[in-house]
C-alpha cells in the first residue's frame, strides 16, 4: 500500500463505499465521506491526493464537483469519477465539471489499479518538482529564511525559529482553529544504544520525511529537541485526521526497530490561543501518553486522567 497518498471515496451508500474501500487499500490509504458536505471538510483538513467519486443520478450527480471547481480544488486535487454504466453526456458534464478520469462498472482490478497508479505517479511527479522549486527559492535571496533556522539533522525548523513561526500564524489567523502537538519517538535512546548512532540519525530523518508527507504546507514541523517534535496545525474541527495519519506514517519497522510515536495535542478550543499556554498544555498530554501506554496521541483536556488514547 502507498501510504504516501490518501484516496476519497465519496458516496451516500455505506455498503458500496466499503466496496471500493477494500479495493483502493490495496494501492493507498483510503479515507470515506457519505456526503458532500463532510467530503468538502475533509479536503480542507486532510492532504487528498485523489477523490474516488461515486456520483449520484440527477441533480446530485454533480454537487461535489461543482463546489470543487467554484473552491479551485480542482486544480490541485484529481476527481475519478466511477459511474455504474457509460453515458457520453454524463461523461462530457463530468469532464466539464473538472474531473480527470472517467470510469464505469463493471471495472476490474487490473485497469483500476493501472488508472491509480498512472494518477498517482503524476502527483508524485508534481510533488517533486515543486520541492525541488522549494529549495531553489531557499537558496536565492527571496528564501528569507537562513541556514540557521534549519535543524542539520532533519532540515527542519528548528526550536526558535519554530516558536516565532507559530505564535506569527496563531496571530495572523485569528478566523482558524488551531492545535499544538508535542510528539516523541519512542525508545530511541534503546536503538542508539543497540544499533548506533548513525542509525538513529537515520530515524530521525524517516521520522522528519513522514511528518512532512502528513502535514500541509499551511502547517508546522519542527525538531524540538534530541527525539522530540513540535507540529502546529489548523484545522476544520477535525484535527484527529492528521494525527491519525502522522501514525499510519511512522509507526512500523525500519529495520528491525519498531518504530512509534507518543503525541500529545492541545486545540485552542481548551488550552487558548497562546503559545505558552498551548505547549504546556499538549506537553502535558505527551506526558500522560508516555507514562499510560507509551504509544498513541491524546487531547489535553482539563482531567487527563479520564483522556482517551488512539
């Protein structure tokens, strides 16, 4: 499975979006939405590599796509559109509407999974090469930020700088829901002592590539201290989606070391809008990750002790 891509499947039927669940698992994580609505939410809050669109008859065959192309999702977010039979009208409005593919039941295994992995090796394309216009801006005047800004180890942001960057964005988006996270990896300590620690370095730089992969580019990552991460992001009421996904990212093996995070989370919901008060709120959460189950995340909320661990 490509876990570097998530596919929405968008459809009312629960029982149909199961369906294609079991079969688009084979190729990425799949997320679901029973409705337009949600699926809207859920683009803003999640990175979509693709939409699995299961279109209605009628007037809602054609409600998703319409709002995505008014938002301009569009153009950053492909729409499949799999109908339960060919309709070369039908076909032309969804082409209209903005969609990349059209496809129709009965479709087998072998050409789903060839139209996937085609979409999805154009976004990867995409990707690269937007990374690669990244760095060539940090290296030219306009790249504002120095050398010093970055952690050697990760490249990412490093603790002060992150600081300033974050309480800078809590202040220049009053409108959006924000949440702070402390993440640890666990038991890195062991892996330096057992394999060295060139291969812990090693760690830490997979750990910094998978959390840059979860996050958008609206959100912040930053190495915070020796195996401990800062990450602030926004979000639209459903910050669990991300922290979910930061998991399904990391947690697994690199080599023979089984690799897990604990992640402790405070939403400006319960611990306020400001820095301080929203890092010692989601250190406190990490905390009673860590001395609970040792892995997973969990919210900050007034009585910890009654949290729930994912």
């Amino acid at each position: 499975m490509e876990q570097n891509h998530i596919i929405l499947v968008v459809n009312e039927n629960a029982e149909k979006r199961a369906v294609f669940r079991k079969r688009l698992e084979q190729k990425a994580m799949v997320l679901e939405s029973g409705n337009e609505d949600a699926a809207i939410k859920l683009l803003g809050a999640v990175k979509i590599s693709l939409v699995f669109l299961i279109p209605g008859q009628g007037e809602e065959e054609s409600f998703l796509l319409r709002r995505m192309k008014e938002q301009g999702l569009v153009e950053r977010i492909p729409v499949m559109v799999c109908d339960n039979s060919y309709d070369q009208e039908r076909m032309n409005r969804f082409y209209a509407w903005g969609c990349s593919d059209y496809v129709c039941e009965p479709l087998l295994d072998l050409v789903l999974y060839r139209k996937l992995a085609f979409m999805l090796r154009l976004l990867d394309a995409e990707k690269m090469r937007t990374l690669l216009s990244r760095k060539e801006k940090k290296g030219t005047k306009e790249g504002k930020l120095s050398e010093k800004s970055y952690d050697a180890m990760t490249g990412l942001l490093n603790h002060s700088y992150a600081i300033q960057a974050i309480k800078k964005a809590i202040q220049d988006h009053p409108e959006k829901s924000v949440a702070i996270a402390v993440m640890d990896v666990n038991h890195l300590k062991k892996a330096n002592d057992q394999y060295g620690y060139l291969f812990g370095n090693r760690v830490l730089r997979y750990v910094s590539e998978r959390l840059t992969e979860a996050v958008r580019e609206s959100d912040i990552v930053s190495r915070f201290g020796d195996d401990e991460f800062l990450i602030y992001i926004q979000h639209n009421g459903h910050p669990e989606i991300i922290f979910d996904r930061i998991q399904q990212l990391i947690n697994g093996y690199v080599d023979n070391y089984a690799l897990s995070v604990s992640i402790g989370i405070a939403c400006d919901q319960v611990a306020g809008r400001d820095f301080d008060m929203l890092f010692s709120a989601a250190d406190k959460a990490l905390h009673y990750v860590e001395n609970t189950d040792r892995s997973g995340y969990c919210f900050y909320q007034n009585d910890l002790k009654t949290a729930t661990i994912h």
